[in-house]
C-alpha cells in the first residue's frame, strides 16, 4: 500500500476529528460526519438496544441504596450524623416533616424499604424520593441493583490494595481519569469505548451504520469504536447543519441550500477534498432521514400534545419531575434526553434506519457533592428516578421493554464519611439495570459491610470492603457488569475477552453476574 493510501485511509477512519466553522452545531456534526463506519460481525437478529446513564461527578450510591440491618443502620448512622449538616437519612417508616428545610433529611422522611429476593441476611432501601424505582424493583421486577462496582484490573482485597505492586486502575479518584476508565478501561486520553466496541460487531447489521452509537449527550468516549463513531442528537432530534430549527440560515432556505452544497461539494480533484465531501454528503442525508422518520416529540407515546400553540418540552407534564427544592414541576432534560433515545428506537424498524442493535449515552451531572449534598443529591435522585420511570413507560407503550436494557455509570462513588456537609471522591458504588429483560427484584454481587472509624483516623478496620474515609473497596468490575450486558446483546465469549480486557483475570464463574435473562 502507497503511503498516499495509508494517509486516506487514516483520513476516513478518523474523520470525528475534523472541524469546520460553520453554524452553532459544528462540533456535533464534525463527530456526525464521521459516525459513517460498520464493521464486518456476526448476524444480529432481534433488535435490541443498550443505553448508558452517566451520572457525571461521582454519586454517592451509599445514599442511593441502603442496607438497614441494625447493625449497618447504626454505622450509616454514626459516621453520617456529623455536623454541621448531618447528610444521613431517616430510618424506614419515619414520616416527612414539612416544617423541615427543604430537601433536608427530616423533609424527605424516611428510605423506602425493597424486598430483594436474595437479601444476604439483610434488609435494604433506597433513597425517599425513589418511589417510582422502589415499585419498580418490588412489584414490576424490571429492576436490579448491581452492588459496589467499579474499575478493577483483577479482584482486589484490602491487603491486595496497600501492596504497590498488586495492579490497579491508574489515577483513581480523579473525575476525568476515572469517567475515562469506566467508559473504555483507560485514563483521560482514550479513543475506544466499550460501548463503541459492541457497535463495531454489529454495525454491518444496521441498514445506515451512521445510527449505530448515538449520544445525546455530547462527546462520549464509550460511544467510540475502531470503525464506529458516535452520531450526535439533542432532545429536540436531528441536528441541523448550521441552520434554525425550520431549516433556514439568515432567515433563508436558498442560503441553507447553498451552505450545504458549499460543504459536500468539492472545489479541486484532489481525493481527500473529494472524500470529504462524500462524508458531509451522507451526514446531511442522514439528517434529513432522521428527521423525517422521527414521531414528534408530542406524540402520545413519548409527549403530551399541547392544548394549543406549539409543543415545548419545558412544559411537557411527562417531562416535568417533583423539585424537592421548589415544592414545584419542573422541567427534566435527563427524560427529554430518555425522550429522544425513545424516538429513534421507535423508528429503528424503519425503511430509512433499519437497525438491529444501537447504543446510546445520555447524562445528567451535578454528583461531585463536595458541599451541600443534601440539597443537591435530593434532587438528583428526584431527577433521576423520574427519568428511569418515564424511559420505562414510554418502552411500555412501545412494546419495547423486552429489547431495551439501561444501566447507570459515574465516575466512581463517594466517602461513607462525611466532611460536614458533603462526601468526596470514592472509588466503589451501587447501580442500577433496567429493563423488561432484567431479573429484577434483586441485588447482584455482595453487598459492602459497613464499618465504623477508627477512633484516631478515618480507617475503617472493622469493614473487609472500606478503605480510608468508607471509600467502597469494589467487588464487582465495570468489565462484568459489562460483559453481562455485551452476553444479551449477543456478543460471544471470544469477544467478550477482547471487548473488555480485565475479564480474563476474574474467574469464570463470575464473568456472567446473572441479572439477564
């Protein structure tokens, strides 16, 4: 092969990081142009679907997912009534007080019981404003609890961690590094996701690959594949190439039009200009088929349709969620993001998109809890919850539950310890599957025993799953989280192993966590 050949083929493979200067939107649709790969796989039947949550800052899943034995209640206690914002929450069964500053532990009142079906001699709960997920998880049993998760290189004790020479994720702690590693199993700096990795086995399957791994949410490393790239959207659908949303520039559709022959025409011979312009060509067509295939946001199955007056998702009821901060409605960008990925599943069946199997990222952030953590978190959790259950209805309504699996992801979780009014950086948390293919109602993987401080530093002795300040010691790995939800979605063994690199360094028994059906 020429070198000349070499460059052009690198051109193409890499053309995500191309820019122009044209319009709002030229970020997303540099990645748009590039999201044109497929990769020869094996034959995907059945549609089905993964999506991502991330919850970017690092959330503190101690206070997500309680275990209330005695024992572990009179620990949570003890280490998270400090001063002078006490962050721990009310036992099961204690009324809210409406007197009581809002968002603050007494307003919310007490967790609210689960019954998982393997309790581990223990009783559990979750957060006071998750009562949608709670029912969730009791009665629909589309909901499973993934215990203590986090990037690990190979099962790791606590006396395996205070060795230098036992392996270990690199730059733990750190937001970046660590959104990174939970995304594609490397540091701040990565090209390749998982996500990305699972698009490339399937994206031949598709009939436009260019929809294969779709973000609401920006650039997401997980999205990324060695031939896949991310196709980019926001709530409101299809983005524009430079243009309002009525497809006009200044104003104009002549000028529109000129705009978008400007970037898919070609001025000179040469075959990299040429190439070029056959990458924005197919980015504008598939704008223009996404567009068109979509239902409307006010379609019955995802939005209300206004009395009069356009549609606006900000005041959408089913996008609205109870603020415990305000005592009001208010607007949910993480549902009008579920919204959006509940679109394009609803036309994947469709002439213009024909895909078998997608994967999307959508996000909410706002976790780095530092300061203030009973305002912020409460209202996170209100968020997120409310998001899940609206994904959930609106898959119902589509008759799609059985074919859409959502999990959530963070950077890492927080402290068990409080600093006064806020945790900080931790390392293991809980999280949540979703879906109509999940066995529900129960928790996967051990959950943590929760100690209590030593009495002259902020060790925890007592616990086999602490370490300094409570950060969760993880048990479970992003890789067998991972490959459960790559085994569903019809990834085989061999490329379980090359997908998700730490997976051959844990047994075998326990690559597969059991929470699909």
């Amino acid at each position: 092969m020429s070198p000349f050949a070499a460059s052009r083929r690198l051109f193409l493979r890499h053309a995500g990081a191309v820019t122009t200067t044209i319009g709002a939107a030229s970020a997303p649709l540099a990645l748009n142009l590039a999201a044109v790969g497929s990769a020869a796989a094996q034959a995907a039947g059945d549609y089905k679907a993964l999506v991502c949550i991330f919850l970017f800052g690092g959330n503190d899943a101690i206070n997500m997912v309680l275990p209330t034995d005695a024992a572990s209640w009179a620990n949570y206690t003890a280490v998270r009534n400090q001063a002078p914002d006490s962050i721990a929450l009310l036992a099961p069964g204690v009324a809210p007080d409406a007197a009581a500053a809002a968002a603050s532990p007494s307003r919310l009142g007490g967790v609210l019981p689960i019954n998982p079906a393997r309790p581990q001699g223990r009783s559990f709960a979750l957060h006071p404003l998750m009562a949608s997920l709670q029912t969730m998880f009791d009665v629909d049993k589309r909901l499973a609890i993934v215990s203590n998760v986090g990037p690990l290189v190979l099962p790791t004790t606590k006396a395996q961690y205070a060795l230098s020479s036992h392996p270990k994720p690199r730059n733990l702690f750190s937001h970046n590094d660590q959104q990174n590693t939970w995304q594609s199993f490397k540091p701040e700096g990565a090209t390749q996701g998982w996500g990305g990795r699972l698009g490339d086995l399937f994206a031949a399957q598709n009939g436009r690959a260019i929809f294969t791994a779709v973000s609401t949410s920006g650039t997401a490393v997980w999205l990324s594949g060695e031939t896949v790239r991310q196709y980019q959207v926001t709530g409101n659908g299809a983005i524009r190439l430079g243009t309002d949303s009525n497809g006009r520039v200044y104003g104009s559709s002549d000028v529109a039009l000129a705009l978008q022959r400007i970037v898919a025409g070609g001025r000179s011979g040469h075959v990299l200009e040429g190439d070029l312009a056959a990458v924005a060509q197919r980015s504008l067509d598939a704008e223009g088929i996404l567009r068109a295939t979509l239902k409307a946001p006010s379609d019955a199955l995802f939005g209300t349709s206004p009395v009069s007056g356009a549609y606006s998702a900000n005041t959408d009821p089913k996008l609205q969620y109870d603020n415990p901060l305000s005592g009001t409605k208010a607007f949910n960008g993480l549902a009008q993001q579920l919204q959006a990925v509940a679109r394009m599943i609803d036309a994947s069946g469709s002439a213009g998109i024909g895909a078998k199997r997608q994967v999307f990222f959508v996000s909410l952030g706002g976790f780095d809890t530092h300061d203030l953590e009973n305002r912020s978190h409460a209202d996170l959790m209100a968020r997120l919850a409310h998001a899940m259950q609206y994904f959930d209805a609106a898959l119902g309504a589509m008759g799609a539950r059985e074919r859409v699996t959502t999990f959530t992801a963070s950077d890492f979780g927080r402290t068990f310890t409080s600093n006064g009014d806020g945790t900080d950086h931790g390392w293991g948390a809980h999280h949540f599957v979703m879906g109509g293919a999940v066995r529900g109602g129960d928790l996967y993987g051990n959950f943590p025993v929760l100690g209590t401080k030593n009495s002259n530093n902020n060790n925890f002795d007592s616990s086999p799953n602490q370490l300094g300040n409570g950060t969760l010691l993880p048990e479970t790995s992003v890789d067998q989280l991972g490959a459960t939800l790559a085994r569903w979605f019809g990834v085989g063994d061999t490329q379980l192993l090359e997908i998700f690199p730490n997976l051959k360094n844990f047994d075998a028994s326990t690559r597969n966590l059991g929470f699909m059906l």
